[in-house]
C-alpha cells in the first residue's frame, strides 16, 4: 500500500480483500493497524490510498 502527499510518500504492508485490475477501488486491509481502507489498483500487488 502507498499513500502519497506531494513529495511525501508512505509505504506499508497490507493484504487485499478482494481481487480487482488496475483502476479499480478494492478493500484492503493494513497489516499493521487491522483497519480495512478502500484503494486504488495501480499495479499487481500495488494499491495507491487517497490522501
């Protein structure tokens, strides 16, 4: 997972609950703090969260 703000860019483990392709809204949850976000697809393996 990635989430970015300008020139500031964080990163972190999650695990997606849901299949999708790139563009699309998916559930995913962070490994970290157990909370499930909605992100965007922007890769294989790779969602962008909105900021």
């Amino acid at each position: 997972m990635v989430a970015r703000s300008g020139n500031y860019t964080v990163r972190t483990r999650g695990q997606a609950l849901a299949n999708g392709q790139h563009g699309e809204q998916i559930l995913v949850e962070n490994l970290s703090s157990q909370r499930r976000i909605r992100a965007r697809v922007i890769a294989p393996g790779m969602v962008e969260i909105p900021m």
